[in-house]
C-alpha cells in the first residue's frame, strides 16, 4: 500500500479525520498511549499526524486514508461488523 507523508492538503487532512472519528476500523492511536489514560485517537494536521493528549507525532499514513477512497469501503464494513465480523 501507498504511503503519504506531510505536507497534507487540507482535503486530506480532512479525510483521514473523518476515518478517524468514522470507526469503521482500527483508528491511528498514540505510539506512547500505554503512558496516558486519556484520548490517544492521532488527528492530522498539514504537517503530521498529533496525539491529542501527548507530544507524539507520526509522519507515516496509508494513501487511502488520505484521499477519501477509504469512503469507498465504508458500507462494506459496515455490513462485516453487522454480520459478527470482529478486526483481530
Ligand atoms: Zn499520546
């Protein structure tokens, strides 16, 4: 898979915070969340990836997080986790 680094457009700011927040599946979370109880849920900026919580940034993202194709899937999921599906 196709990976992005910033600097993001805002568009694809935009897509991955709505993947995020969409729980369709595994969100990006904190690499230092075992240190904070508190929201490790990563948001994008135009230049990265920030835990809410901490000082941790990551720079690496998958392209279809980006470009809103994720959208695509979305239904797709849906209907796995209606139907018993569980990620792991
Ligand atoms: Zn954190």
């Amino acid at each position: 898979m196709k990976i992005r680094k910033p600097p993001f457009t805002l568009a694809e700011v935009q897509s991955f915070n709505e993947y995020q927040k969409a729980g369709i599946m595994h969100e990006y979370t904190c690499g230092k969340r075992d240190d904070h109880v508190e929201n490790s849920v990563l948001f994008a900026k135009e230049d990265g990836l920030f835990c809410p919580t901490c000082d941790y940034r990551q720079d690496n993202v998958l392209e279809w997080l980006m470009n809103d194709e994720w959208k695509k899937y979305e239904d797709w999921f849906t209907k796995l986790k209606e139907n018993g599906f569980k990620e792991e």
